[in-house]
C-alpha cells in the first residue's frame, strides 16, 4: 500500500478524533453560556451562527440530485439532531452533573450498534463486541472517577434526558449513514443548522433576554456555531462517509476522555488513577474495534 493510500484511509479516523475532541468542549461551552441565557436562546444562536457561515459556503457544496423518497430521511434526521438532541442534552445539563451525563454518553456505540445490526444489516463479530464492552466500561468508569463542581438538582431526570438524547444520536448516525451515499456531508450538516434556526427561533424570543449577556457568554456561542457545529458534525458526518456506523460510534467513547483533558488544562482538575485506568481501557477498546473491523 503507497503512502497516498494509507494516508486517505487513516484520513476519516483522525476527522472522528477531532470531531469527538470539539464535542467534548462544548460541554463547557454550554455550562458557560446556560448561565446567562435560557437554553433555546443559546440553541438559536449557535444554529444562526453556523448557519450564516453555511451560506457563505453554498457555491461549494455539490449539485443536489434529490431522489424520490428521501425526504423522510432528511426530516427524520434533522428531527432527531438538532431538534429532539438538543432539547433533551439541554435539559439533562441542567438537571445532572457533566459525570453523570458521560456515563450514560458512553451508551452511544452500543444503541448504535444494535441500530446498525438491526437497519444496515451490519457485521458485528465478538472481537468487536468485546472492543465495545472495554471501551463503554472505561468511559463509565472515567465518568464515575471525574469530579464535579456542578450542582445536579435532579440527577435522575437529567440521566433520563440523556439517555433520551442518546437514542437520537444513534437514530441520527444510522439515517446519515443512509443519506450520505446521496448527499455531501456539507450539504446535511447545512440542513442541520438551517433546520435548528427554524426549530428554536419561536421558544429563543418567547424567554426575555438577560440585560447584560457578556462576551464569554457570547464567545460560547460563536464557539459553539463555528466549531461544534459547523466543525464536529462536518468531521463526523465526512468519517461516516468512508468507515461503517458501528466503528464510527465506537469513537464516541473518547469524549469523557477528551472532556477530563479539557477540565484539566481549563479548569486544572488533576487525574486519579482510577481515571487513568479508564482512559486506556478505553483507547484499548477502540483499538480492538477498528482492527477487529
């Protein structure tokens, strides 16, 4: 195999890392910006601002051939992400704590490989399910091993909420994985964000705005509409593209990681060994994955 090609195939595996390192961020992102303004508000502004640089990007998305049919797809997904997602990840952020929320965060591959085994008709060996199992089991145990300076007022509903925002990531990965056979990533991510500015304009000026919102919380926003939506999904929805749902999830996994990373360069939070553990467990299962795939 010549450099070229091996280059292009690692290629969808690195936008899958630095999709999942921007997602990790904007966890804090969101903290920041929730505590000045009403979650629809902060919504509304991160799809207006993706969607402002997507129009500047229309002459270079791809011709569209819409095929009969696919507008179920395309509904269904943006339905599921940004609409339905993001509403359930706003809620569950203000009712548990960023820990509490990764654990059930590392539920993602597995609902998604049972979607893919079920819709795609996807293999799946036990090498791989064991891959998945090292790597869920590190992410928890990261998750239960990070410490949290947030309140939860009631944990249990926002686990529920996550969870629920989970089944949406899994539904949305497997319809893009549909859709992307037919359509550029560019072109799905646009509809993405163009849909939210839709979906989140009425309940964003129905709650009063702060008096003074302040340039962090602005820069959050501009944070969250360039990088985490424009950036991360543009990655994510590239990789799925080229690697199958299953081992594309599987990624999913390193958020925790990336998110303890972040607080510990940010926030100066030190590792434990607990959670040094965890990391690798994780990397390992990620490992097992991708060459058992």
């Amino acid at each position: 195999m010549n450099r070229a090609v091996l280059s292009s195939s690692k290629t969808p595996l690195i936008a899958l890392v630095l999709a999942m390192f921007i997602w990790a961020s904007s966890f804090i992102a969101l903290k920041i910006s929730f505590e000045v303004l009403h979650p629809s508000q902060v919504l509304f502004g991160r799809m207006l601002v993706a969607s402002l640089f997507f129009l500047a990007l229309l002459r270079w998305m791809k011709s569209i051939q819409y095929q009969a049919g696919d507008w179920k797809f395309i509904l269904a997904m943006v339905v599921m992400e940004p609409c339905l997602y993001f509403i359930f990840e706003s809620i569950a952020l203000q009712n548990t704590t960023a820990s509490q929320a990764g654990v059930v965060t590392s539920l993602l591959p597995l609902l998604t490989a049972i979607g893919a085994v079920l819709a795609l008709k996807e293999q799946m060996n036990r090498t791989m399910w064991f891959g998945f199992l090292m790597a869920m089991i590190g992410a928890i145990i990261l998750s239960l091993g990070s410490e949290s300076t947030e309140s939860a007022p009631n944990p249990i509903l926002g686990n529920f909420f996550e969870f629920l925002a989970m089944v949406c990531a899994a539904g949305y990965t497997l319809i893009v994985k549909h859709l992307i056979t037919r359509y550029s990533a560019l072109f799905l991510t646009a509809l993405q964000a163009w849909s939210g500015v839709l979906f989140f304009v009425g309940p964003a000026f129905y709650f009063p705005m702060p008096e003074e919102v302040g340039l962090v919380a602005i820069g959050s926003i501009l944070y969250l509409g360039v990088f985490v939506s424009l950036g991360a999904y543009g990655l994510y929805n590239y990789a799925m593209a080229h690697v199958p749902a299953t081992q594309a999830s599987a990624f999913v996994n390193l958020i925790p990681v990336f998110t303890v990373l972040i607080a510990f360069v940010v926030l100066d939070e030190r590792f434990n060994l607990y959670q040094l553990m965890a990391c690798g467990l994780v990397i390992v299962g990620l490992v097992i994955n991708r060459r058992a795939g």
